[in-house]
C-alpha cells in the first residue's frame, strides 16, 4: 500500500466511473479536483478502447487473478473504470474464490471503495475456515471503504482464539482507521503486549483514538535489531506527537542504515509538520514536496496533504501539472484525479 508502482493504481482507479448513488456524492467531489484536464479524459478513453476495455467483463477479472507484472495496472484500471459492471463477478470470487483470488480481489476494493462488497467482507472475517490472508485482505479492504458498521464487528473479534498476531495489528489498526472510538479499552489492553508489533500497532492506535499512550516503549524500539519494529515505531511516533518525538524521528529519517525506516521516518515528520499548519501553509508544503521529488516522501503521504490543503492545494496542483519537470507533472497528474474524499494519513498502517 505504500509503494509509489501501486499509488498509481490507487489514485487512477479512484477516479473511475461512479455511479451508484451512495458515491454520487464523491463523484461530484473527483469532478472539482479532475476538472478539464484533457489528459485524464484521454486516459480513461484509451484504457476502455483497450483489450481489458472491451473483454467480457468475468474474463477480465479471471485476468486480474491470474496476471502478474506491468500489465496487472493496466486490469486494475480497466476494472475500476467497469466497477459497477464487475461487481457481480467479484462478489463471486469473494465467495469462491481462493487465498489469491481473494487478495487481488481485496486489493481492487481497496482502490475502488465498492462499499456493495461489506457484506461479503464481514462474511470472510468472521469465518474460521479462511485463509489468514484472505481475512487480512478483507480487514484492509473494510478500512478502505470506511465501512463503520465494521467496527463492532472487528472489536468483537479482537482477541479471538485461533487468530494470529499479524491479523490482530491488522485489526487494532482498521479500528483505529474506522474511528471505533468502543473499541478504546479493548485496545487498551494490547498496549503492553508482547509481542512488540503488536504493542507498538496499540499505541498508534489509541493515539489516532485521541489517547496520549505514553511513548517510552516507542523511543525504546529505535534501539531493536529488527528495522521492521523501528518502522512500525517511526510510524506510531507520527500519531502521538511531542517534542522528543521529532527529536527522535529527525535521527532516524538522516542515520537508519534502512531505507524504508528512513521513509516512515520523513512521513512521521510531515504528518507532525503539516497538523499544526493552516490550509495556505500546508500547500506551501504540498509545493516545496512536489517540486522535489527526490526527497522520495512516500505519494500516499502526498495525496493525503493535498486533499487537507483545500483550494489553495488544488491551484498548487494545477500549477504542477504544467510544469516541464517530467517527476512533478506525474505526481500532479495522479493528485488532479483524487475525489475531495482521498485517503488520510493512517493509510500508512
């Protein structure tokens, strides 16, 4: 969900065709920020004029399933542009499908946000006989879609016997992205647990959950062998804020010999960075990171400053997109299509 091969999937397939009435209202939203640009206009063309365009559309989710490699966006952006015409066959392949047909599909309602395909979701996460992936893959999908009829479903959940420490992070972090505010004390509980990944995916959440979790086990993990825990601790030290936290992040963002630990550790600084900022300062910001690429802040951390920049981020935008610098029209492309709704920063989870 944070590489920058795959954002471009996400953002261009958001801006799919919407039709149902439940997103008419994101649609009028995609319309005010895609606005004229003849170029994404072309684009959709082009992608529906093309084989996956034109294909019946079961065989072109049978495709998604079994395609690997370049080609695997370009059927993602034909299915997002055909979503309400392929969502009987996707049903389907949540019902019957198997691990990996389950995952792309998952994948594809995480781009696309059929909020229609919940019911089916709930039934792959209560189940005890499906793949843990399968479960994983729904879990992000739920937090995706924002579907908060999810929430007391997935504290029930929480803690279940049989269910491994990967979904339970998965779970603390999609009830912390639905805002499941009941779930607080439950999470509570998870805060000194163990396992640290575990522990640390707690803490975030409890402070995306309006808590203040103290951070000392946080600055505790900068010292851990392990870069994916001081990873997961860069990323829950953006939630909880404070002076030491910066402090701390500014280290590992210059020195972690890991490059994606040096990432989340940039990302954490721009989330703490643009939070005390008004609408003109943050696209101040939104600028000075487009027009330096390569600074490499992760683009799901761009999208999310562009929609809380409001109008002035949209004239920084369309400033971009004009502009010769072949890196900064890119970024600017994928943005003038993100719908007014767009993701927020805990996408990162």
């Amino acid at each position: 969900m944070k590489h920058i091969f795959l954002f471009s999937v996400i953002v261009l397939v958001i801006s799919a065709g919407l039709v149902t009435a439940a997103e008419q209202d994101s649609a009028i939203k995609q319309d005010i920020w895609a606005g004229e640009v003849t170029e994404v206009i072309e684009l959709r063309k082009s992608i529906l004029d093309g084989q996956h365009g034109k294909k019946p559309i079961r065989e072109v989710v049978d495709t998604l399933i079994s395609t690997e490699g370049p080609e695997l966006q370009d059927v993602y952006l034909a299915l997002a542009l055909r979503k309400q015409e392929s969502l009987p066959a996707i049903l389907d392949k949540l019902k019957t499908g198997g691990p990996a047909a389950k995952r792309k599909i998952t994948k594809l309602i995480r781009y696309t946000g059929l909020a229609e395909t919940s019911p089916a979701l709930l039934e792959i996460i209560l189940s005890d006989n499906e793949h843990e992936l399968s479960r994983i893959g729904a879990l992000y999908a739920l937090g995706a879609i924002g579907d908060k009829s999810a929430g007391p479903v997935i504290a029930l959940l929480l803690g279940r016997s049989g269910r491994g420490k990967t979904e339970t992070r998965i779970m603390i972090a999609t009830l912390a992205r639905l805002n499941y505010q009941q779930a607080v004390p439950k999470i509570r509980q998870y805060s000194d647990d163990k396992d640290p990944l575990v522990r640390i995916f707690a803490i975030r959440a409890l402070a995306d959950l309006g808590e203040k979790p103290p951070i000392d086990f946080l600055l505790e993990s900068f010292d851990s062998e392990d870069f994916v825990i001081r990873e997961a601790a860069c990323g829950a030290l953006g939630s909880c804020g404070g002076a030491e936290s910066i402090t701390r992040l500014t280290e590992l963002a210059q020195r972690d010999p890991i490059g994606s630990v040096r990432e989340e550790a940039q990302v954490s600084l721009l989330r703490l960075q643009a939070a005390g900022m008004n609408e003109l300062e943050r696209s101040k910001l939104l600028e000075a990171l487009i027009g330096q690429p390569e600074k490499k802040v992760r683009a799901w951390a761009i999208c999310s400053l562009a929609v809380e920049c409001g109008n002035p981020g949209k004239a920084v935008l369309r400033k971009a997109f004009t502009t010769e610098k072949k890196e900064s029209r890119r970024i600017a492309f994928y943005l003038l299509v993100l719908p007014g709704a767009g993701p927020n920063f805990r996408g990162g989870y």
